[in-house]
C-alpha cells in the first residue's frame, strides 16, 4: 500500500526555506522547457458555483497530478475554499510513491512563488505592502513576503470589513480601504475571490509591483484595464495565462516574460510604470512542493 500523507504530516514536512528555492529551480526548469505538463483541465460545477481541476505533469524522476475543487461557498461551511489530492509515481516506471492532501501545499506553493516574483521585481528598498484580501492566501503573502523584503508598514483591505479588521489586529496590519491600501505601497498582493477588479491602475505608484492572485479563469479578474495595460506582465506559464487568466485577456495585454526566464538571469528588456506578476498556479509547483514532503517525510521515518 502506498502511504497517504494527511495535511498534518504536509505541515511537519514542508519549510519556506527549502520550498523556495525548491521551486525557483522549478520554475526555471519549466521555462527552458525541461517539463512536460499540459495547461489544467477544468470543469465547472455550476450547481455549486464551482470547478475541478486536473493538473498532470512530469519533472525529472516524478510523474504526478494535483486534483483539486474550487468551492468558493465552503468559507460560510466552516470548510477550505481550495481543497486537493495530490498522487505521485515514479517517472520511469509508473509506481505509485504516494498520495497526499494538496490543501497546505496550494496554498504554500501559491505565497512561495509570489515571494519569487517580488524578489525578482520589487524594488529592493520596498517598504510598504497592501494586502487586498483577508484569507488564507492573505495570511501565507504576508508570512513570505516578509521573507524577501522588510516592509515597515502593512495594510489590508477586504469586501468584509469585520475580516479586514480580524486580520489587522492579529498581524498588525492596518485596515482600510482598497485605493488608501495601494496608493504609495511598494508592493501589493491581490488575493480575493472577487471575478471583477479590485485594484485600479490609477492608484498605483510608479516602480510598484503587483502580485495578482485572485482570480483563475478567462471572465474573472481582479486589477482592471490600466493597471495591466501600464504594467510589464510575468507569468509562470504564457500558455496557461492565454487560456486561463481574465487579467490578461479581458485587457488584451501581451506577456513580457515568464517568471523561470527572469529566475534563470534574464533582465527585462523595458520598462514600464509598474509590474505585476500574475500567478494561475502551475503542476510542477505542486509536484515540486510534494517531492519535498514525501523525501523529508522518509528521511524522518528511517
């Protein structure tokens, strides 16, 4: 029987320290084209207002897929809006390794990479960041963006003020409004549920940088026309931000890079008035982060 790893055996394997790096390396992987995967595959539960997703990839020895459902309703059911299973075999032989929960390591992976965006395009003397957003991935930015630039000040907005003012006084954090949480701030996270904008261009200062969470799919967005038409624009994929990102084809914006590209010790090429990372989530992400826990989790074991 192959083991299953529960969200508690996830938490006690999974670290900032070696994650990051762990999927910088994957990213740059995935760019110089030394990963097989294909763009996620999405079904929609209308019923629910819902979607399942399947993410396969292959990268080095492991061979792996993120199932995973995205409930936005679950918060009012005490439950997790993003909920997965993540299964890896060996590449060469098709032998199941393991099977694990892929709650803790979404959101792990989603923060860790934004922490990989912001230390490649925010400027280095940042000092002030703007959360929109008051949930789990609110929670996981803070905790890694910390990790590559100090910032002096934090400030948070959400739809629900009570959630806002939940999350400042348990970070401390300032809550207020969305334009006087980005207006001056060196970097701004946008991890909401919303499917319209959130943050307007016109608020933003000149060298600021975006990390646009939020929203997945070709009709939702979270930053509206001017904030990605000013904006020097990386992904993690081009071909999964051409199918599945709103922010960029509701605008019709083109990419300047991939994140691996910029990772790997390319410079961009022009500037622009801001940048924004806009991060969908990527199989080899997920694949990555797993491979860590199943190693640490056999290391603790033997």
């Amino acid at each position: 029987m192959i083991p299953f790893l529960d969200e508690d055996a996830v938490r006690a394997a999974l670290r900032w320290e070696t994650l990051i790096p762990a999927l910088e390396q994957a990213l740059i992987d995935f760019s110089a084209g030394r990963v097989l995967q294909p763009v996620r595959t999405s079904m929609h539960i209308r019923e629910h207002r819902a979607f399942f997703g399947l993410m396969p990839a292959v990268y080095r020895d492991i061979l792996g897929a993120k199932l995973v459902t995205v409930y936005p309703d679950n918060g009012a059911r005490g439950l997790a809006t993003h909920l997965a299973v993540i299964q890896l075999f060996r590449a060469d032989t098709g032998e199941p390794l393991a099977a694990m929960d892929g709650r803790l390591i979404t959101e792990m992976r989603t923060a860790a990479v934004s922490a990989l965006a912001t230390r490649a395009l925010a400027p280095p003397d940042a000092h002030v960041l703007a959360i929109l957003g008051s949930g789990v991935q609110a929670r996981a930015h803070l905790e890694t963006l910390r990790l590559v630039r100090h910032f002096d000040e934090v400030r948070v907005w959400s739809r629900t003020p009570e959630n806002a003012r939940r999350f400042a006084e348990e970070t401390g954090a300032r809550a207020t409004s969305a334009e006087d949480a980005v207006r001056g701030a060196d970097v701004v996270a946008t991890v909401t549920n919303s499917g319209e904008p959130v943050l307007r261009g016109e608020w933003l200062k000149e060298g600021a940088h975006v990390n646009a969470v939020g929203a997945v799919g070709r009709t939702r967005r979270e930053l509206d026309d001017r904030a990605m038409q000013e904006a020097l624009i990386v992904v993690d994929s081009r071909e999964a931000a051409a199918q599945e990102s709103g922010d960029v084809l509701i605008p019709g914006v083109g990419i300047d890079y991939e994140l691996g590209e910029l990772l790997a010790g390319r410079s961009p090429a022009r500037r622009a008035h801001h940048t924004v990372f806009k991060s969908l989530g990527i199989a080899v992400e997920d694949l990555a982060a797993a491979r860590l826990v199943m190693e640490n989790t056999t290391r603790t074991c033997s």
